[in-house]
C-alpha cells in the first residue's frame, strides 16, 4: 500500500513536470515563428534542440511508468 502512495505521487509531480515542459516548449515555438527564428536558434543550437525533445520523451516515459506502478496490482510476499 505505502509503495502504491508513492507512485502516485511520482505520477503527479512528473506529469505536472510534463505539462510545465510541454506549456514553455509550445510558447518557444510561438516565440520563434513571431520573430521568424528557428527552434535551433531559440535553443542555442542543434544539441539542446535535442535535449529538449530528449526531455519530453524521459518526462512522458517517466509518466507512463509512474502510472502503470501506480494502477497495477502487484501481491507483497
């Protein structure tokens, strides 16, 4: 019971994680098509363009998981 509270609360924390990168991910593409920049400039190049889908991608696998420990009957021997 107490290993199920707890991925509960790693569930919330790391979908509100996911939503908050999701939200400033969206307002930076906004932010580059209003000024006709690219997302790469915005980013300060082509790595951190990639780390910041590389984010995204561990920040929803990090939910997927969370979420799954949290919904799945598991028996404590």
């Amino acid at each position: 019971m107490k290993s199920r509270w707890l991925f509960l609360l790693l569930f919330v924390i790391s979908f509100c994680s996911l939503l908050i990168s999701l939200a400033l991910f969206w307002n930076q593409g906004i932010f580059a098509d209003d000024y006709n920049l690219s997302p790469e400039l915005v980013c300060g190049g082509g790595f951190w363009n990639g780390m910041d889908w590389l984010r995204l991608v561990f920040l929803f696998l990090l939910c997927l998981l969370s979420g799954d420990g949290t919904v799945s009957k598991r028996k404590n021997y």
